[in-house]
C-alpha cells in the first residue's frame, strides 16, 4: 500500500486527506463529435465555473479531493488541473490510459500490441504527462462499450493491467451503460492485476444486484459513479442498488462520484453538479438508514484505499 498519493501539485500522504474524496469526475475535457458538440468542459470558458464549484464544495462540505479521469486522447489538460486545484484548495489525482470503441486515437489501432502500449503508460507515469511535471496517480478511466471488449479495447485494459502491475497504480474503468463490467474484471485480474486494484464503472446505470455483489465478492470496486444524471436511471434506483450491495455486506467495496463530464451538468448551467452527492443522494441515504460511519466509508475511506492499492480496510 502506497503512503502518499500523486496529484497535479506533487505527493500527497494519504492520512492527510481528512475529507470527502470524488473518485470518478471531469474538470477539463473535449469529447467533441460531429454528433455531439457539447461534451466538452473548456478550461478557458468552464475553468472557472469548475474551480467555483470545488471550492464551495470544499468550504461547504470539506472536499479534499477529486479523481480526474480525462485521459490520452479526451481533452486531457494537465496544466489546467494544476491551476484548478491550486485555486480551489482541492487536491486532483490525474489519470492516464485510453477511454473506449470510436473514442481511442490512432496511436492505440497502430500500437503493435499492449505490451507497447503499457510502455507509454508506464513512461507517461514516471516522467509526468508530455514530460512535465505532472504525473498520473492513476489509470482510467479505460474501458468498453459492450458485453466483451472488442480487439481494441482489450489491448487497452490489457495495457492498463501492465501498466498498474508495473507501477503501483489503480485502475478505473468504463463501463458503457454498466454494461461489460464482469469481462473486463476477467481480463485485468488475468494479466495479473490483483481484484482490489480495479473499479469498475458506471455500474449505477446497470440495475443488477447479481453481477455487482459478484464484482465485489471477487474484490473489485463497484463505482456508482453517474449519480445526478437522471437522463440515465433515477436516483432512487441507485440508492435502491446501492443499499443493496451495502445489505450484502460490501459497503468496504463501494465508490460512489456524480462523472461531470460535460459543460451542462455544472452547476453554473444550471446542471446538478459536482455537489449533487452531498446536497442530494447522501441525505437520501441517511434517511433510509445509511450512518455517518459507513458514509466516511464510500466517500472517504475507500476511494483513498484503492488508490493507494491497498488490500486491508484500514484507512484511518
């Protein structure tokens, strides 16, 4: 288990971060499709909307810090994660990898195999982001858009697996619509990449208890990471799925995030926001029965444990 944690401002040890963390967010991204022109969060027009949200959060309900999935060939901004989490008072975890299907750049479809591509991943996280100073303190968010992975995709969660087992870092990653997760927990764990190393997203959008006690059995995160975004599933469902999982006894394995992830969902546009998790989901969780401990436990506890690879529960 790792004692500090790497951010875009340098180590931070794990005992110090006394608050919430948010495992599963965007701060500066750039999805832009010819279909699709509004997931993007610029960091020139969004930036400071983003740092007034994390901020507030940070004074209201002590955020003390943000996983920043956006990785190689998303709009990735590294200087702009610095300067956001300088401004805020929010300490920011970068992410490194390749996200999934049409989205992977070329570099992925002309990498001879994962090997190589676990070779860039491993000297981006060594020598900081293009070189700077900037290194990723975690893999993600990689992922799938299906049941199994295609050829492609299973280069890139093979390489992420590389990649962690080489380094020491975690892995996150996509699952699309919840969809996938189970295969991509088998191909991970076997390119060696211990269980308690992996969390699997997005499974809120996947209503099925079956296959998330089975992720968490098997030692995997389970990250209910699109909360607030209704155009999904409900809230009730998730708090349904998530009280669950917590029933089953696997609140040690639960992750929960809201996946900011384009300009509309900020507050500022009059989107849920980062904060929906505290101003929202959480006091309905509270009232069906969720404690202040078990809550310090998902939003806290073990966000921090997994991305400083440990196996034990104890994170003080």
């Amino acid at each position: 288990m790792n004692s500090s944690l790497r951010t875009v401002t340098g180590p931070l040890p794990v005992s110090a971060v006394r608050g919430p963390v948010l495992p599963h967010e965007h701060l500066a991204l750039d999805l832009t499709r010819r279909t699709d022109r509004e997931a993007v969060l610029r960091p020139d027009v969004h930036g400071r909307h983003v740092t007034a949200e994390l901020t507030g959060l940070r004074e209201e309900y002590g955020l003390a810090l943000v996983v920043e999935l956006t990785c190689r060939g998303m709009g990735r901004d590294p200087r702009a994660l610095a300067r956001i989490s300088r401004e805020s008072g929010v300490a920011v975890v970068a992410g490194t990898g390749w996200y999934y299907g049409s989205f992977l750049p070329p570099e992925v479809h002309r990498a001879a195999d994962a090997a190589h591509l676990a070779e860039v991943l491993v000297r981006e996280i060594e020598d900081g982001i293009a070189g700077g100073a900037v290194r990723p303190g975690v893999i993600g968010e990689v992922g799938s858009g299906g049941e199994r992975p295609s050829a492609a995709e299973r280069r890139v969660l093979t390489a992420a697996a590389l990649a962690a087992t080489a380094t020491g870092l975690s892995v996150t990653t996509h699952a699309h619509l919840g969809v996938g997760g189970p295969a991509q927990l088998e191909l991970l764990t076997g390119a060696r990449l211990p269980a308690h190393r992996v969390a699997i997203g997005h499974q809120d959008l996947l209503d099925d208890h079956a296959i998330h006690r089975a992720l968490a059995a098997a030692g995997a995160y389970v990250a209910f990471d699109t909360i607030g975004k209704e155009r999904y599933t409900d809230d009730g469902t998730r708090l349904r799925l998530l009280i669950a999982l917590l029933e089953a006894g696997f609140a040690d394995r639960v992750l929960l995030s809201c996946d900011i992830s384009r300009h509309a969902y900020l507050s500022a546009e009059g989107g849920h926001g980062y904060g929906h998790l505290f101003r929202s989901f959480l006091p309905r969780a509270r009232a069906a029965g969720v404690d202040d401990e078990v809550i310090d436990l998902i939003t806290r506890r073990n966000p921090l444990r997994f991305l400083s690879g440990g196996a034990s529960t104890r994170i003080g």
